[in-house]
C-alpha cells in the first residue's frame, strides 16, 4: 500500500473510530460538542499528515511509529502507556459525562477547549517543522543535532507542550469538567518521560548537555 493510501486510510479510520466511540458513549447524536471537535481534530490531524507526506515523508514514518510497544526503553514503555490510558480515559468519560449530565459546560469555554486542541496541533506541526528528528518514539537518530532556536528556544520539549496543551482542550470541547481529573495522570507521565528523555539525551546527542544550560526550562516557560 502507498504512503498516500495508508495517510488517507488512517485518516477515514480515524474518523470512524472517533465518531462510533464518542456518540455510542454519549447515546445520541445530539451532541454538538463531539461534531465540532471532530471535525477539529480529524481535520487538523489530516492536514498535518498530509502536509507531511507531501514535505516530510520520513517524518511521517516516524511519527506513524509511535505507541508504548515501539519505545525501546521500560521506563518510556510506562510512561506512554500510562500517557495513552489517561487519553483514552478522557474519550470515554467525556461522553459520558454528557450522556449522565454531570457537567454543565458552557459553549464558550467548549469553544475554547476546540481551540485549544486546534492550537496544540499546530504547535505540533511548528515543532516537526523545525525539527525534522521530532519523533514519536525517544532515540537518537543517526547525524541528528540539537535544535535550540524556534520553540526549542523557549522550553526543551515543545511537542509534549503542545501535548498538555490538547489534553486540557479534549474535555473541555467535548463539554466535560470530569474528563479534567485525566489531564493530572497525564502530565505527571510526560514529566516522567522527559526526564528519563533528558537522560538518554545527555549520553548520546552531542551539545545537548550546553543546551540545557542555555534552555532551562523543559516544559512550561519560567516554571518547570
């Protein structure tokens, strides 16, 4: 199968699988919220694989390589796996969430969680952009260079940025203060894989220890 035909293959499974679950959850297709951030998130996730494609392919293969399974490393296999479970988690208690009425979440904060998510994704795009190594599975790739101007100027692991960044958004677009208490989980297990990242880093990427003492903060600007 073609590159092309697995991009546009994944993206219509994509679509499925996120509609069926979220409105097999919620009982009904009433639910505005899940029709807009799926069209956000299927949209943007889309756009960005097939921008890839066309720029990127190499790109693309890596990022298409992702999951606990694909890490080498046991202490990147948990926290990816605890990172994907708390996601998972959010996708099944935001529906139901609206299903029971547990939250009343209103439309302008569901409309920013959708923007939120939007701009996650784009942060993700901006990061692969300038930084062609950008992966979904931690290594270090044969003649990569550290990368320390664009976002990597700002904070050392932008990508996760923009992951805590969509994780907030998720519940809030799909109208659901519950699907929050997963966003703790989350970024607990990204800050885990970031250090257990900087140590691998450190021993096999060249100038990445003078990096850190020039960008010091690792995920959010002036606090960690």
């Amino acid at each position: 199968m073609s590159a092309t035909s697995k991009t546009l293959l994944f993206a219509l499974l994509r679509l499925v699988g996120l509609s069926l679950l979220l409105f097999l959850l919620a009982g009904t297709l009433s639910y505005w919220q899940a029709w807009v951030f799926v069209v956000v998130f299927v949209g943007s996730t889309s756009a960005f694989s097939i921008y890839l494609l066309r720029a990127k392919p190499e790109t693309l293969q890596r990022r298409m390589r992702g999951g606990p399974r694909a890490e080498t490393r046991m202490a990147q296999r948990l926290s990816m796996g605890v990172a994907w479970l708390s996601l998972a988690a959010m996708f099944i208690v935001s529906p139901l969430d609206h299903r029971f009425g547990w939250s009343a979440v209103p439309m302008a904060i569901c409309l920013a969680g959708d923007l939120l998510v939007a701009v996650g994704l784009g942060v993700t795009m901006l990061v692969i952009i300038q930084n062609s190594y950008a992966s979904a599975t931690v290594r270090v790739e044969s003649g990569q260079q550290v990368v320390s101007t664009g976002l990597y100027g700002l904070v050392r692991h932008p990508m996760y940025t923009a992951n805590v960044i969509m994780m907030i958004g998720i519940p809030l677009a799909l109208g659901s203060y519950w699907g929050l208490l997963f966003v703790i989980p989350g970024v607990v297990a990204l800050a885990l894989r970031i250090r257990d990242e900087e140590k691998l880093l450190h021993e096999e990427l060249d100038g990445y220890r003078e990096y850190t003492q020039k960008v010091r903060y690792r995920l959010v600007p002036c606090m960690w």
